[in-house]
C-alpha cells in the first residue's frame, strides 16, 4: 500500500505509523485520516504486527483537523461526509495502539492521541483542545474522553478556555504513561509496544477489550463482560502453555491460539 500522508514500517512485531505533514502541523486532512485507519487496519490484520505505535514528530503529534479544509464546510457537508463518524475506526483495532507524542498534541491530535490505548510522551508533548478558539467544540471524543480521564473541572477549563496541559500535567492527571526525553520517547513507545507484542494475543486482545467496556457500562455490566472475557481463555493453549510454563519455571511459547 501507498500513502501519502503517512509513513508506515515495521521495526520488530510493532507497526509504526507516522503522520507525514510536517509543513501543516500533521493537521488532519481527509487524506491522512483516512491513510491513517487503512495503516492501522492493515497492521491489525497482519500476523508479524503485535501491536502499533502512532507517532508525528519533534515539533507536533498532530495539530488537530485541518482547518483549512474545513472552515467553508456546512452542517450538512460536515455530516454527508462523516466528517466526525470516520475518527471512529479507531475503536474497531483490536490489537494494541500506543501514541508516541511529541510537542503539540491538539484538537483532533490531542483526540486521537485520547483514543490509543496508551500515550508515551516527551517532556515538549503539549495537550489541548483549542476548537473553542476557532468558534467550535471537539467532535472526535475530546469532550468525553477527557471527562472520564480527568474529572468534569479540569475538562470544562480545557474545552471551554483552551488550558493546555503540559506533559508533566499529563503525567499526573493520568493522561500519559509515561514521559521521556524527547530524544527517547518513540524509541521507549515502540518498546512499550515491542513488550506488548511479546504477551499472549488472545489474552490482550480480551483485556484491551474488558478496559474500555469499563469506560462504556456500570460496574456490574463491566464486570460481566470482564467475567465474559475471563472464562473462554480457559479455553486456550496458551492460558495452558502460560500456567505450565510458570509451574515450570520457564518463559511461555504463545501460540496465539
Ligand atoms: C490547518 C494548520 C493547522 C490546522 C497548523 N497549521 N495547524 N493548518 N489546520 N489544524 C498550519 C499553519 O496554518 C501553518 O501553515 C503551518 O501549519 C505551521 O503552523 P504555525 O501556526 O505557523 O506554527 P506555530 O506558530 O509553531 O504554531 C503551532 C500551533 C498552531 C500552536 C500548533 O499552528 C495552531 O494553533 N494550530 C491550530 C490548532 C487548532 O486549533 N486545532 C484544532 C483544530 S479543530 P502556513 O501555510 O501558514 O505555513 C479540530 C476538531 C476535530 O481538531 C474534530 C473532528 C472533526
């Protein structure tokens, strides 16, 4: 597959997709969103990838959707496009998407960087959502995301009054993983991520999967789809080939299977 707006490779088990629109901030155009869910796609069909890192560079993850392309747009070409609906592919990757973000991670980057499953950060990352600056909300899942992550206060101030948060912020709110040196943090993302590829498919698959219904349910559906994703590993090789290998005192071969 071709991109344009994208780079795509795979260093070890890890699919790495990097933004590629450095001249535009990596703001989101219809080309490199719609580049950017075929990478992933492709890497979560594809059985060498274990998991993925997205990343953009130094100076900006992503600086939100492209503006430029969007500013004469109407209600009704907003919504005949799916201008908001097509950030939901996301949540159709099964397999594990971490965010490597350096300096300016906003709007629709900052979204997107909401919606991996984990976010590696350098000490320059910068979160925000400035959509209020440019007379309009998030509409990729800020305003949601955001709440359940940070708590309603903090979220208001960001949304509403455009309070960025720094990548220390970041760290202790619970938004970053981690952050690093901005010499380290794709390296350290894509070893995260190397570390996740390493450890049974099935049982990541089940965990990513019972995480998010946490943030979708009550506590006792979310427990029942934990129960339901619990029971039927049991029906593995690896959740045999895991507890012999700890009985055995040696690592685990994982089938995937
Ligand atoms: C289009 C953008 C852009 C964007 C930057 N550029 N962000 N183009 N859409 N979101 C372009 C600039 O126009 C400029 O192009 C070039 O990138 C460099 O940007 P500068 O502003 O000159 O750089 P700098 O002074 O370093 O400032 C960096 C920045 C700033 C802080 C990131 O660019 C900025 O505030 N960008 C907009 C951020 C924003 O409002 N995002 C929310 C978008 S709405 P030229 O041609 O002049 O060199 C959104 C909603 C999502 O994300 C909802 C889902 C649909």
């Amino acid at each position: 597959m071709t991109y344009t707006s994208v780079l795509t490779e795979i260093r070890g088990r890890v699919g790495l997709v990097t933004f590629n629109r450095p001249q535009a901030m990596n703001a989101f155009n219809a080309v490199m969103l719609g580049e950017l869910f075929d990478a992933l796609e492709a890497f979560d069909r594809d059985e060498n990838v274990g998991a993925m890192v997205v990343t953009g560079n130094e100076k900006a993850f992503a600086a939100g959707a492209d503006i430029k392309e969007m500013a004469e747009a109407s209600p009704f070409e907003m919504i005949t496009q799916g201008r908001v609906e097509k950030w939901d592919r996301i949540r159709g990757i099964k397999k594990v998407v971490i965010a490597a973000v350096s300096g300016w991670a906003l709007g629709g980057g900052c979204e997107f960087a909401l919606s991996c499953d984990m976010i590696v950060a350098s000490e320059t990352a910068k979160f925000g959502q400035p959509e209020i600056t440019i007379g309009v909300i998030p509409g990729a899942g800020g305003t949601q995301r955001l709440a359940r992550l940070l708590g309603k206060n903090l979220t208001m101030e960001m949304v509403i009054n455009n309070r960025t948060l720094t990548a220390a912020e970041a760290l202790q709110f619970g938004l970053a993983n981690r952050v690093v040196p901005v010499e380290r943090y794709l390296d350290d993302a894509v070893a995260l991520a190397e570390e996740i590829a390493g450890r049974a498919p099935l049982a990541v698959h089940m965990a990513k999967d019972a995480v998010n219904a946490a943030f979708e349910t009550t506590l006792t559906e979310g427990l029942k789809t934990e129960k339901r994703n619990f029971y039927p590993l049991f029906s593995t090789e690896d959740q045999k080939e895991g507890m012999k290998a700890f009985i055995e005192k040696r690592k685990a071969n994982w089938k995937g299977k």
